[in-house]
C-alpha cells in the first residue's frame, strides 16, 4: 500500500474499530450518486397525487401547468428504465417506480392526431389536461424506451407500442413537392411549422433499424435507410457532425447540438451490426471522434443536460457494439464535473445556468449516473 507510515498507521487504525462496531451502528454506504440525483427528482418535482407524474419546474409558481410536458417527462421515464437496468438488485429496487413510470406516459397518448394516427401529444390528454401539440421528436424517444423495454423485459406489449408509434412516424414523412429538399420526417404536427431536423429523422432511424432487428421485417430497415440519407444529404456536414434542422424557407439552423451528433452515431453502429457494411462502422467512428474533438468538458457545460445525456448513452452504445472503450472517460468527466458544480447543495437538484430547476435537466443526470453503473457488456442494450 502507497502512502506515508503516518497515513498506512491511521488506516490500520481505523479498520481496527470498524471491525469492533456492532453491525447495527455501522455508517450505512453513502447512496450512489444516481440514487441521490433520483431521490432530489421525486422530491423536487413529484405531484404525488397518485397519477405519477412530475411538475416540470421547481420551486413551483401559480402560473405554471400542473403536470411537465412530454419531453421532460419522458426522460424521467428513461431514467427509471435505465436505473432499473442496471443489475439484478437495481430492478428489484426500481422496478415497482419504472411501472409507474410507464402508466403514467400513457397519460399523453392520443388515440388520433392530425394524420390519423396515435402519437404521445405534448401534453397531457383530457380529463387531466389539454393534449396539445405532437411533436414527432417526442414520440421516438419514448418508442426508443419502448424497444429498450422489450429487449430488456421481453413483453410484447412494448414492443406493441413501439410499432404503434413507429407508424406514427412514417406519416410523419414529408411528400410535399414544394418544400426544399422534399422528404424528411417533420419536427411537429403544428401547421405553421415545416422543420425537418436531424433530431426528428436520426432517432426515427434508430427505431426503425431497432424494430427490423427484432422483427425481421426489411420494412423497417428500407425506412430507417430513407430517413438517414436524407438527413445526410441535407443536414451533415462535411466534418461528419450534424446541424440542426432545414427550415421551410431553405434555409438551415447551423447550431451543432451533442444529441445531434450521439445519435447518428449510433445509427451507423446500428448499421453495421445489421449490415455487416465496414463502411458503417468508420462513419460511426468518424463522427464519434469529430464530436469528442469538437465537445470540451466547457462546451458540454453549456450544452443541455439532456442533450448529453443522449449523447453520452449513444456513444456507449457504439462501444458496446465495437467493443471499444472510448468513450466512457469522456461521460464520466461531464459526470463529475456536473456533480460538483451544477448540483444544488441545498435541494440536490441540478442547478442551471439562471431561472428555476428544470425536471428534464435532473432526469438527464440519474440518465447518465445510472448508465455509468452499468457493466460495458450491456451497453449495446441502450435505445
């Protein structure tokens, strides 16, 4: 053992008592720091009025909507299933919340939307509050926690939904003639909006190719193949990395986000697995380094938590499939580094930049906190 004679002294001293302690007065572990990010969560955000769902600010104001909208919700949702994937114990642990978590998504679900199919709304539904707007980005992540449900549980009812949302999407795609660059899933259902972003066409390939790995079908494959060409051909460039959407004047939003880029990532490694197509696996590679290139430990601190959280779990996933080790190093640093400078020392809740905590930004961090613990083996079980 390292260290001076003094300190070696103190430690044979210590562990001396220790073992003098009756079990019962012994300090019990410090939680994890997932558990502790998870446990400010619910006491931060939790309505707790049997539903199971969060507000979506803290502290609350008058003027604020009852219940947080789909997206933050939905990455308190993940943060469970990823937690609970963890180990054997974690799902014993978290498994009864992770349910309620899922009962309480489906209090978004709209049967119908403007294309005639069931989507998540921004909202959530009637009697409970007004539905609101669909937003395609929405919907894939909660089909991505789907698909990550059912490779983890095996139910067929995910994997159900997931084809239900997937659906969804497909009507999603752009056949307007008149657009710029016609194709592309569109960002929202809204008819002043005809965005078409690499965040509501990547993950949508990330589904898609999911789906045809579970199922067989080639449908999901040629999908999944259309909407990553177009994203591509449109919003890649020419670093490898991504911007982030094509506006229906033509013109294009430069701003490079970290979800933007973790998440075509792991399209390629999908890719590859699928395929078998090297070529796959070097763009993969390329954009994952472009993006650790571009993305210091301060350009990911001004970046949203939640953002990185897709980012970091996407990389992972590429090394799950490569068997690399590349990218945890870089995950574990924003970890630390949020741990000890964005974490409020009186609630424990993420802190943020100004304005009040935000449910999203404290779900993000039990994401990567949680997916931290996980063994590299399983990485290739994310999304």
């Amino acid at each position: 053992m390292g260290g001076s004679p003094l300190s070696r002294r103190k430690f044979t001293a210590s562990a001396a008592v220790a073992t003098l302690l009756p079990t019962a007065v012994r300090a019990a572990p410090e939680p994890s720091r997932a558990e502790q990010w998870r446990a400010a969560m619910e006491r931060g955000f939790a309505v707790n009025d049997g539903t199971g769902l969060y507000r979506e600010y803290a502290p609350a104001a008058d003027t604020d909507a009852k219940y947080a909208t789909e997206w933050p919700f939905s990455q308190a949702h993940i943060a469970y299933l990823d937690l609970t994937m963890a180990d054997a114990a974690a799902a014993r642990h978290y498994g009864a919340a992770l349910t309620k978590a899922r009962a309480a998504e489906q209090l978004y679900w709209s049967d119908t939307s403007t294309t005639a199919r069931g989507g998540y709304l921004s909202r959530v539904v009637p009697p409970l509050g007004p539905g609101d707007d669909l937003y395609y980005d929405d919907n894939e992540w909660v089909g991505l926690a789907l698909v990550q449900h059912y490779r983890f549980r095996r139910d067929p009812a995910s994997l159900a939904h997931a084809k239900e949302v997937f659906e969804l999407i497909r009507s999603g795609w752009s056949e307007d003639p008149s657009l710029p660059s016609p194709g592309g899933v569109r960002w929202t259902q809204k008819a002043d909006n005809g965005d078409r972003n690499t965040v509501s066409n990547m993950p949508a390939a990330q589904l898609g190719l999911r789906l045809h790995q579970i199922t067989g079908d080639r449908a999901y494959l040629d999908d999944a193949l259309r909407y990553y060409s177009w994203t591509n051909a449109v919003l890649q460039r020419p670093d490898g990395l991504y911007n982030d959407h094509l506006k229906t004047d033509g013109t294009i939003e430069t701003t490079v986000w970290t979800y933007n880029q973790g998440v075509p990532v792991a399209v390629n490694a999908l890719l590859w697995q699928t395929t078998g197509d090297k070529r796959y696996l070097q763009e993969a590679k390329r954009i994952a380094y472009a993006s650790r290139e571009r993305f210091t430990l301060s350009q990911l601190d001004r970046q949203p938590p939640p953002f990185n959280a897709i980012y970091f779990k996407n990389l992972l996933l590429l090394d799950g499939i490569a068997g690399t080790r590349e990218n945890r190093p870089a995950m574990q640093a924003y970890a630390d580094h949020m741990w000890r400078n964005r974490r409020d020392a009186t609630t424990g809740l993420c802190r943020p930049r100004a304005g009040r905590a935000e449910l999203i930004d404290t779900a993000a961090m039990v994401q990567i906190e949680a997916v931290l613990g996980w063994k590299p083996e399983k990485w290739d079980a994310l999304y």
